[in-house]
C-alpha cells in the first residue's frame, strides 16, 4: 500500500494548518495510520498543542507536538525543537506535517532526518489570495520559486467568516494561472462544507473541490 | 595692532566666548574639529550631535545643523540620521563616560557594523559636569569624587582603553586614532583623516582626545599640562591605532 | 517603483502583517527594530517588503538604539518607525522622553505582552501606564488603542499622520493577540480615500549654509533654569491641550441611569459584544471604549460616566485602565467596578456574568 507523507507550507494565514489537519483527518476516516508532525518553529506549538487531545480523539494515531506541561523553557526560549520530529520518518503509515510559515519555516523540513531522500515525500504548498503575498499570478510564481522544492499547490482562498463562493472562484482562476505557469499541479481547492457544496465537485479552474472544517478556530492563534 | 584669534569659519561666532571652563580641553578639541570641517569644506553638510556631560554644552557651538540628545545616546542618533540621510556627514561628540560607559554597547555595536559615522570621544579620565567622579578612563591610582583614597583596581577596576578596543572590533576600512589637546595639529589632522574615511565611505571613523579639566583635576595651568602630557598620555598612548589598508576606489 | 496597494482589496493577514503594511502605505521610510516577542514579524515583514518599495531597515543593537535612532531618522527628516513590547517598551521611554521633550514625530507601535518583567510572549494589557505615561516627564503623547485588524491599519496610517502635523511622539498600542491572530480587513492607498499624507521636513540638515545663508538647526532638550524648563513645558502642554480636543477618540453607546461596561484594545471587543447581549436581554447596560488613551476624551467620558449608575472597567490588567478613568471622572457619582485579569484574555461570557451580578445587586 502506499504511504503518504505530505507536507504543508505556504504564506502566513494560506490555511496550511487547516488544510493539513483536514487532509489527516481524511486519511484517518479511510482507516489509516496517520501521523500529524508540527514542523512550526515560527510560531512554535501554537497551532497543534491546543488540538491534540481532540485530533487523537478523532483518530489521528499520533500527533507529534509538545504538550504544554512537556515544555522546556520558559518565557521566550522554548526548546523549539520536538526530538521525536526528526525520526517521525521511520515510522509506519501516512506522516501530515504541519510546517511554519514562510520560506524561512519552510526549511524546518530539513531537520527532518532523510527528508532529503524519501521518495513518498511530497511538499504542497497553500496558496490563499486574499493575502497580498500571494495575491496575484505573479505573486504566486514569485513565492512558490522562492520556496524550495514545492511539487504542487492547494487553492485555499478563503476571508475567514466572509468567505463567500465568488471569493474561492476568483482566487482559483489565479492559482490555476499561476500553477500552469509553475507546471505544477493543483491537488485541490479547499473550503468549508457549505461553500464547497455551492462551488461543486470542480471550480471554475477545473480544481477538484475538497471540503473541509473549520478545526484551527480552537487554537492559539 | 591687536591680534584677532583665528576661529574656525564653521565656529558661531554668536555663541562665543563659549561655555567651557578655563582651561578645559573641549575648546580645543572644537577648534581642531572646527579647522578640519573648515579644510574639507563641508560645513553645509554635516551634522554634529552632542551627548551629556560637559559635550552638551557644544550644543550652539557650530554654525552647523546640532542635535543635543541623552547620556550616550549621541552615538544610535548620528547612526539614525545617517542611515536616514547618507549625504549627511555625521559627527558624534561625547565623552569618556558616555561613549565607554553608558553607551558603551552602541559605541561599540556602530564600530563592529562599520557604520559611516565619525565619533569624536573627550577623555578627560573622569566625569566632569557632574562634579569629577570616576569615569572608565579614570587612571589607577586617580582620586576622584568617588575614589576619594585613588582608584584602586581591586575594588573599583581597571581603566578602559577605548581606541585599542575599538581598533579590534572594526572590519579594514575603519580609521582609529587617538589624539591629544596638548598637540592640537596633529589632533587635527587625526580629525580630517576621521572625516574623510567618512566621505570616501571606507568606514567608521573614531578619535579619542585627551583633554585636560583643570576644574576636576583641581591643578594650576602647570600641572594641568605636566598631568595630561606626563601621566595621561603615558597610560594612553597617542597615535593612530588603525588606517584603511584599502582604497574603496581599487576595491571598486 | 511598485505601488504600495492600489486601489482597494479586502484581505486576510496577520496583525504584525498589518501594521508593517499600513506604514508602507503611510509612507514610512525607515524602521529601526530590535527583535522582541511577539512584535517580530512587524520587523520580518518589513525587511522582506520594504525594498521593494525603496524603504529602509536597520536592526539596532537594543530597544535605546532603536528609538533614538530612530529620532535620528526623523531629525533626517523621514518618517520613522520603530515597534517593541514588553521589557523593550521599558527601553524605549528613554528615547521617547526625549522625543516628548524636542516634540519629535516618531511612531511606535508597541504590541503588548505578559509583564510585569519578561513574563509572558502571548498577551496583556499591562503596558498602559508605561505607554500612556512613561518616561520622566508629562505624558505628551497620543496613545491609540486598538481593536481590530482594520484598526490598526487605519491607525496606523493615521500615528504617522498626527505625529508630523503635531509634532508629539505617536504610539500604537495592540498587543500579543492582535499581532498573531488573523482577520479580514481592507487595506487602501490613503491618498485614494482623501488622506492627506503629512509632508516632512528635516530638523538637520536642510539646504544652505547655516550661519550664511539660514541660521543653524540648534537642538537641545537641556536648559539651564527652571524658568527656562517652566516656559518650555508650557508652550509643549498648550499644543498638546489644544491637539486633545481633535485627536482623542472614543466609541459609547449609553444606556441612561443602568450600567456602563468599559474596556480598551481588544478587550473593548468582548465588552460590546456582552453589552449588546445583555441589552438584547433586557438588562440596561451600555458601553463605552476610549481609542485613544492618551489624550482620554475626558469630556465625553464624563459626560457619559454621569448618565449611568455603575461601572464596570475591564482590562487584562490590574487596574491601568481604571486608574486614568477614575481619574478622568473624578466627582461623578457612578460606582465604579473592575474586572481584572492581568495578562489574560477576557471573554464577553465572564463580563456578562459580572455585569448581570452588578445589575442584581443594583435592584436589591
């Protein structure tokens, strides 16, 4: 069987966190092992700590993170780094990182160890945008090339509660553009139930539409 | 016939005779500056910023755009300006206390970053405005508001020597020198080479001057110059610490 | 060169992100920057847009460094920023003080964390007195405290506006969860909505020959007398008396003789959410939210503080908004509560339930 192991980077405010943890969960409910590894030392441990409870409770296998009384150091200077991350490669079943924004956190990756040779590994970045950053075909040329070795896109244009379907279907437009550009495929446009069932199976792009929840409105940020 | 004293063109006239005691140094370490903004002619565009202590009082000396700012202090504002505004030539004047002690990180955060500001720093070996207390510079030995039995090195330290400090710290490209008052041409011309690193953009650029505080020292106009030319120049010596080995124009 | 933004866009952004893109747009030319949490990615996004745009960046050697550097680059001339928290906020009264002493235009913007000491990276309210009143000397600064990503756009914009016409220090107080968490806002070219950008203009180094052609810029914040001080400090209180009128800012909506809810920043949010829940409910509560902390908008304050019976100041610290508003409303009447919970978020549930007790023991 095939294992996936996928990494999620992108921009500040893209949804890689929402989109990663969703993409767990998906993987889970089709009964398989899945591992969520936090990669965040930009904003370290904000993101999965708070959820990690409810992830295991819906089935995620694992979820390599710090818990809160498991943190070393105090104030500003956390150890950042979570050992069992860097060896989360061995193990069995799909392994979802959830990376820290930016080029910067991006290269997080490389602590992971054999990251650089396996073969299952794929780096798929999310694009929202309603961010500047990304906001136009340029834009996204621009910060996919800068990252390193991303091989495809998730479109996840969304404004937070005001989200509306034309505000998905114009971001699609853009990042199909920009994905043709990059020969770089888009594995899916993500939004939230009622806003993917209005879209349909396919945007306007011809992405596949992929539905998710809204889970990271529990965290720290 | 009566002599007419020669002040520097960049001098306010306005604003003298000025403000420092007899006999203190800073008249004359002004003088070598003023004589070497003179000769390089760039009184238009150069900022001068004082610090506290007995430098403030600098403040209206120039005919020349002056900011006043806090203990220190003089050092990150001259560098702000300067980042702000690269066609300005920037000069920041302070004493011992403020550029060794007080705002000893920034004098020595703006050396080993090579920003392109010229620092002219006043060592007098204690601080004066407010009333002769120990300073960095103060020698061993040296009785002072606050080492009223000398300064002993077991309790109170040892002196900084600035220059030596600030000549290891700096990247080629940066001039070192330290002058005194008691040769005020030679000061000079340490103050115009400062300046034209600054100009050709080589780097940062420091003079220490070792100035005489007859009032502090308490000492006649005798023992003012026999302490500062016998026992200060004696513990810190005078000459230039380091010149560019490089010319920006080559490098180019 | 780009522009900045054109036009109009709704967007989607971190808070940090926000506010390093409001100074773009008001024409910021320089930050100088020290790193401190949780104001970092101000200073990241910063030095990865500023050149774009032909700005500037220098990360000083500590928090002195960079505000008085940056009255440098304001003496130069330019609009200049900086931005701290916390113990860096400490740090920055020094050059602040003299920024309130020369009147210098420099924005800050400080986001709020844990305190007292190095306490917490996340959240707080505790930089109030600090920021309002910090340094040795007068408080002649403008404070705004704001609640949104919008705001603190639009404000931020605005610091840099107010700080050049009135020549007073400008902060722009947000804190922790603002710089992180992530709301839609609209982002514009102040220009396109009728903003009138203020023009600069050098302290140091301006054109001509000083003494010649011009008289020099001599600048100084020492003098010799009290008299001297005395005549100073008074032309610097009348400009900021007279500035009070215009700049402070405030939003209420009374509920006549019931209880008036109080809060600032972000908690200002959670009390008028709980204030329409309750007034939905029957309960006669209203509410009211300074935005500008410094100047207070004294009159209306109190003006409003004598339409209700009781208040309820809430903040994530132990009383630094209850202090300057008691201040400010010495003499009324209304008896005045306080929900605080320093360095803690609030939630408009927890002030519903202490303003629901407040309203009982009223009718008892």
């Amino acid at each position: 069987m095939r294992r996936y192991v996928e990494a999620y980077v992108g921009e500040g405010t893209s949804g890689k966190s929402e989109v990663a943890v969703n993409r767990a969960l998906e993987l889970t409910t089709r009964g398989r092992r899945v591992t969520m590894v936090d990669l965040d030392i930009v904003k370290p441990c904000y993101t999965l700590r708070p959820i990690q409870g409810s992830l295991l409770a819906m089935g995620v296998a694992e979820v390599v993170t710090w818990a809160s009384r498991d943190q070393v150091g105090m104030g500003e200077t956390p150890v950042l780094w979570n050992p069992a991350a860097s060896w989360v490669l061995q193990r069995s079943g799909d392994i979802v990182f959830d990376v820290g924004y930016g080029v910067e956190g991006a290269k997080a990756l490389a602590l992971v160890e054999g990251s650089e040779v396996e073969a299952d590994l794929r780096v798929i970045m999310v694009i929202n945008t309603t961010n500047p950053l990304t906001a136009t075909v340029s834009d996204i040329v621009e910060v996919v090339s800068s990252f390193p070795a991303v091989h495809a896109l998730v479109h996840n244009t969304h404004l937070g509660d005001e989200t509306t379907a034309e505000i998905i279907q114009d971001g699609a437009r853009i990042v199909g553009e920009a994905a043709s550009v990059l020969h770089m495929p888009v594995v899916a446009t993500t939004a939230v139930a009622e806003l993917a069932a209005a879209i349909g199976e396919v945007d306007c792009a011809g992405h596949q539409v992929r539905a998710i929840r809204r889970l990271m409105t529990d965290t720290f940020w | 016939m009566a002599v007419e004293p020669v002040m520097p063109k960049s001098w306010r006239l306005e604003s003298k005779p000025h403000k420092f005691c007899p006999g203190c140094g800073h008249g004359i370490a002004l003088k070598a500056l003023g004589l070497a903004i003179d000769e390089l002619g760039i009184q238009d565009r150069t900022v001068f910023g004082c610090d506290i202590g007995c430098s403030l009082l600098a403040w209206d000396f120039f005919n020349m755009d002056t900011v006043q700012t806090h203990h220190g202090r003089t050092t990150p504002v001259i560098y702000g300006v300067k980042r702000a505004n690269p066609e300005l030539i920037c000069i920041a004047y302070m004493g011992d206390g403020g550029g060794y002690a007080i705002g000893a990180q920034h004098l020595v955060n703006a050396a080993a970053r090579n920003e392109l500001i010229t620092v002219v720093l006043v060592n007098n070996t204690q601080y004066a405005m407010t009333g002769g207390q120990m300073a960095p510079t103060t020698l061993p030995g040296q009785k002072t508001e606050t080492t009223p039995y000398g300064r002993d090195v077991l309790t109170a330290g040892y002196p900084m020597r600035g220059p030596e400090m600030i000549a290891e710290i700096t990247p080629d490209g940066a001039y070192v020198a330290r002058g005194t008052v008691a040769r005020s041409r030679q000061l000079g011309n340490m103050l115009v080479r400062a300046l034209e690193n600054q100009l050709s953009g080589r780097g940062f650029s420091f003079v220490e001057v070792l100035a005489t505080c007859p009032t502090n020292w308490r000492t006649n106009a005798q023992q003012t110059w026999s302490f500062l030319e016998n026992t200060v120049e004696n513990y810190y010596p005078v000459g230039e610490l380091k010149i560019p080995l490089s010319d920006p124009e080559e490098e180019m | 060169m780009e522009k900045v933004v054109t036009g109009e866009k709704r967007v989607f952004m971190t808070g940090n992100e926000v506010v390093c893109r409001a100074a773009l747009a008001a024409g910021a030319e320089i930050m100088y920057g020290y790193p401190i949490t949780p104001q970092n990615e101000i200073m990241h996004y910063w030095t990865r847009l500023a050149p774009r745009f032909g700005r500037r960046f220098l990360q000083t050697e500590d928090e002195l460094s960079a505000g008085f550097a940056t009255l440098g680059g304001v003496l130069a001339g330019r609009k200049a920023f900086t931005a701290t928290a916390g113990p860096g906020n400490v740090l920055m009264q020094e050059p602040l003080a003299m920024a309130e002493m020369m009147r210098l235009p420099v924005v800050s913007i400080v986001v709020q964390r844990g305190g007292p000491s190095t306490a917490t990276v996340i959240y707080s309210q505790q930089e109030v007195t600090l920021t309002t009143f910090g340094g040795n000397g007068e408080g002649l600064r403008f404070v705004y405290s704001t609640a949104s990503h919008q705001e603190l756009y639009d404000y931020t914009i605005k610091a840099f506006n107010l700080a050049w016409r009135y020549r007073f220090p400008v902060f722009v107080l947000a804190d922790g969860y603002q710089g992180k968490m992530r709301e839609p806002l609209t982002i514009y070219d102040p220009e396109s909505r009728g903003i009138h950008m203020e023009e600069t203009d050098a302290y140091l180094g301006r054109h001509g020959i000083p003494g010649l052609d011009r008289p020099p810029g001599h600048f100084r914040n020492t003098y010799n007398t009290e008299e001297e001080l005395y005549a100073v400090m008074q032309g610097h209180i009348a400009a900021f008396e007279q500035a009070a009128e215009e700049v402070s800012e405030y939003e209420t909506e009374p509920a006549d003789g019931g209880l008036l809810i109080t809060g600032h920043g972000i908690v200002a949010r959670a009390v008028q959410q709980a204030a329409v829940q309750l007034r939905s409910a029957g309960f006669p509560v209203g509410y009211f939210r300074p935005i500008t902390l410094r100047p207070l908008p004294v009159g209306a304050l109190r003006d409003t503080a004598a339409r209700h019976r009781q208040i309820l100041v809430v903040e994530s610290a132990y009383g630094q908004l209850g202090r300057l508003l008691r201040d400010a409303i010495y003499g009324c009447p209304a008896e005045v509560h306080a929900l605080c919970k320093p360095g803690m978020g609030v939630t408009a549930e927890e002030i519903a339930v202490r303003a629901k007790q407040l309203c009982a023991a009223r009718e008892d």
